[in-house]
C-alpha cells in the first residue's frame, strides 16, 4: 500500500525570484511544479551519517519556490503538500440572501459555490468600530450584550460589502474576502487550521538529510528566516551553518524569533561533562533517545543546539521523527498505541541550577488532540519516575506498550545519526523527535561543548505569521476555499 503523506509550504509562497540554492549532495527531483511557479526548485541538503536521502528544500537570500517534491520512504512514497490550497479563489459575490427559519445568511460565490453563516456568529464578529478594537483587532462587544437567538431586519450587498441591519438597527458590514475565509464547510475549515497552524508533517527515517540553511542569512533575511521556519515546522529539524564558534549565538537566533523559555537551567545551558552533574546531559555517557523537560506539564517546543567544541571521538548525535514512530506503533500495535496515549506516566527532575528546583509532572508518553492525532511525544527514561501511579494490573501492559515503542525507534532504519561540528546550530521540535548521543571520551585539550536553549511554540509560531506576512503580504491571508 501507498502512504500519500502532504506536507510542505503554503500556497502564497510560489512566485518568488528565479535564483535558488544548488547543491553538490543532492537535487531535488520535482514530480509535479505549481501553475505559477516559472523556475525550478533546488535543495540544499546535509548528508546525516553517510546515508542517501531525499532532499529537502531551502532558500538563501532569494526565498524557497514552493513545488510539489516526491519523497521515497521504505517502499512508501511521500507526496509534498501545500499546507494551504484554495478550492477557489473567487471572493466576487453572485448574491447573498436570509434563510429565515435555520437563521443563517446564504452567500453565493461567482464561482458557483456557496457559504452559510449563522446569525448569532455574525452579530459576535461585527467588525464596526463600536464592537471591534480596531487598534487591536480585537473584539469590544461583551458576550453578556449579545442576543443568542437574534435575527436580522435586512440584509443586502452594496458597494463590494455584505451589510445586515440588525433588530436593534445595529448595522454590521463584512468583506467578502474576510466572509469567505471563514466559511463553515468542512474543507475551508481544514484548510484555514492548516494555514493557521501547519499541522501536517513530513515523515521520515534514516534516509533523512538534515535541510540546512545560512545562520547568518537566517539572521538578516526574512526569506530565509521564513524558509528556515516553515522547514522546521513540516520535517522537524534544520541544522543552520556558520555560526560564530562562541557562546551567544543561541539567544541572538532566539531573538529572531522573540524571546528564550527560561527554565530551571536558565535561560541558556552549557552541555559538558561535568563533575557532580545535575542532568545526564551534562555526563560523557550515552544519552538514550528523549524529548527534553517531560517533567514539566508543558516542556518547551523548540530546543537550539550551538556546537562550539566537538569530542575527538564519539559524541555522534541520534534523532528519530516520534510522531512517525507513534503512527507506526497505532498501525502495528493498536493496543500499545491505546496505552500510551491514555495512561498518564509521572516525572520528576530535582536539583539546583538557575535556581534550586523539585518538578513533577504526570504526562502521556504520546498525546493526542481531539481529533486522535498525534501532537505531542513525553518521554524521557532518566527522569520517567519510580513512583509509577496506575492500577496494579495495568503495570505489566504499560511496560510492554513502551518497551514497543521504543523498541520501534531503535530499529536501524528510523535512526539518523550525525555529527556536529563546530559552528552548526541545530534547531529541532522537542514535541516530535527525539534525540540521543553516543558516548564520547573527554579530553582536557578537546572539550565537547554544546549551548543549548529552548523555545515555545507560540513564539516560534507567531513570528512565522509575521514573516509570512511580511514575505507575501495581505492577500496571502485573504485567500480561502
């Protein structure tokens, strides 16, 4: 069977300059271009452990031209998608008229299509300046003034606005570009949470190459920057090349975003050998495949890595795509899935650092949202506590469903393995991978030394809006099935 796995970028972001980035290790082979694109896609790829992988795009200082890429994954194929492609984009209203008894507002598009609004939804996102702050986009009317059940005395479509006269005579006017953006149906729906959130992902396993881009582009541009962003989001990791070998760079790559989470660790940390170490990150031992901080209810999103020393030998780094993983697992042990996605596990981490600390937190080793996707991985075997609060016959189960699903991610062909040198940031999704390091010798005259910090998602997100917005303009945000 074909797995048919979209993911990639948006829509608006085809139409860009002609000039792209080529490399020596790879090119990209495009199964399908987009109508508007008039130049080819090229990648830049870093080779993970030596192993042939499928290429993924990148930008310097000339942004990345959107295409549809076919990706070849154990026997599967993966199929690059635009996490947001409108149905129509005709916003040129044929008529608008009110369907009284179910209380909506019918809106028929040129393009023949049609949209329904409630009412009550209407009255509630009135845009006029008595119920909306305009200065902050943000809504005045109390939810105590609004009539739930209200009706309308008139509604009509004039000079390009759809206007309703209220029973009150409030009159509320909307654009039809902003009307059709949130229309009800189920795809316009889909397609508006992805532009907003860009849940799809792209699966992968040990035939990955790391996408890389410029730190310093990264810094400056805003096509970089976003292409930076939206490769971080769809595949999970980005290794950016050429940083200053000293410490700093990740709070400077921080505030291209906004800001640092500060933890317990502070607001960045030193990853060293260390006598008397208060995390076994910070030992020259093997670390087995984890997500950072599961002993917080809500462990930060995103984590930066700056390598400024590397260990002569060992200190390799391992990453496994966990959201891959934990759909294997639902497929190949349904009950395991069940498990650990309903099972709440406990974690602890206790110590002194920024400041003293004694964390606990009870936490799925593999959330899902209400829809049943997966959307955050808790797993850490260092800090995954003894105190183990489940019904006694529910024990033996719990063991058996993790011990699988580690298992899964240990399998040769879902690891990729590389290693830092100097100079590379990684950035990387602390929600889906996991990471790992072999063991290193430690060397008083070669140091390994990583800097580390971590983000949220919110703030990651956020400026990725921003730079979209800035990148493309208003009209990539008024588009909608």
């Amino acid at each position: 069977m074909k797995h048919f796995i979209r993911a990639g970028f948006c829509s608006g972001d085809a139409g860009f300059g002609s000039r792209m980035w080529t490399t020596t290790l790879a090119q990209c082979t495009l199964q399908t271009m987009l109508k508007r694109s008039n130049s080819v896609l090229a990648c830049h790829t870093l080779r993970a452990g030596g192993r042939p992988g499928w290429p993924v795009a990148r930008s310097s200082s000339t942004s990345l031209r959107t295409n549809w890429m076919q990706l070849r994954e154990h026997g599967t194929q993966a199929t690059a998608r635009l996490p947001f492609t409108p149905l129509w984009t005709s916003t040129a209203v044929k008529q608008v008229r009110s369907l009284e008894q179910e209380r909506l507002l019918e809106v028929e598009w040129e393009d023949a299509g049609q949209s329904l609004y409630p009412y009550t939804w209407l009255r509630d996102n009135c845009q006029c300046p008595v119920c909306t702050l305009q200065s902050a986009q943000a809504r005045s009317l109390q939810l105590s003034q609004l009539d739930i059940h209200t009706g309308v005395d008139q509604i009509q479509f004039t000079d390009n606005k759809v206007s309703i006269v209220w029973p009150d005579q409030h009159t509320s006017e909307f654009d039809p570009e902003w009307l059709k953006k949130r229309c009800f149906s189920s795809a316009a729906r889909q397609a508006l949470q992805e532009e907003l959130f860009l849940n799809e992902r792209v699966y992968w396993g040990s035939e990955l190459q790391i996408p890389t881009a410029s730190f310093e582009e990264v810094l400056r541009d805003d096509k970089a920057a976003l292409a930076w962003l939206l490769a971080l989001r769809r595949t999970g990791i980005v290794c950016l090349k050429g940083a200053p070998v000293e410490q700093g760079q990740v709070t400077r790559l921080s505030q291209r975003i906004g800001y640092l989470r500060l933890t317990f660790y502070g607001h960045t940390w030193q990853v060293q050998d260390k006598p008397q170490a208060n995390n076994v990150a910070y030992t020259s031992g093997k670390l087995s495949l984890h997500t950072d901080y599961p002993a917080l209810h809500y462990p930060p999103g995103v984590q930066f890595l700056h390598c400024l020393s590397q260990a002569n030998e060992g200190g390799d780094s391992e990453v496994v795509d966990g959201f891959h993983m934990a759909e294997r697992l639902r497929r190949e042990d349904p009950e395991a899935f069940r498990t650990l996605t309903s099972l709440r596990v406990d974690f602890t981490d206790t110590g002194a650092d920024y400041c003293d600390f004694m964390v606990q937190s009870k936490n799925h080793i593999i959330d899902v949202d209400s829809d049943g996707q997966v959307v955050r991985i808790n797993y850490n075997n260092a800090t995954r506590d003894s105190v183990l609060d489940l019904p006694l016959h529910q024990v033996q189960p719990f063991y058996c469903s993790l011990h699988a699903y580690v298992q899964l991610m240990m399998r040769p062909e879902n690891i990729v393995t590389y290693k830092m040198e100097p100079g590379d940031l990684v950035t990387f999704d602390n929600w889906r991978l996991l990471h790992g390091r072999k063991s290193y010798l430690s060397h008083p005259d070669q140091v390994r030394h990583l800097e580390g910090a971590y983000l949220d998602w919110d703030e990651v997100m956020s400026r990725l809006r921003i730079l979209r917005k800035s990148v493309h303009g208003e009209s990539k945000n008024q588009q909608a099935p």
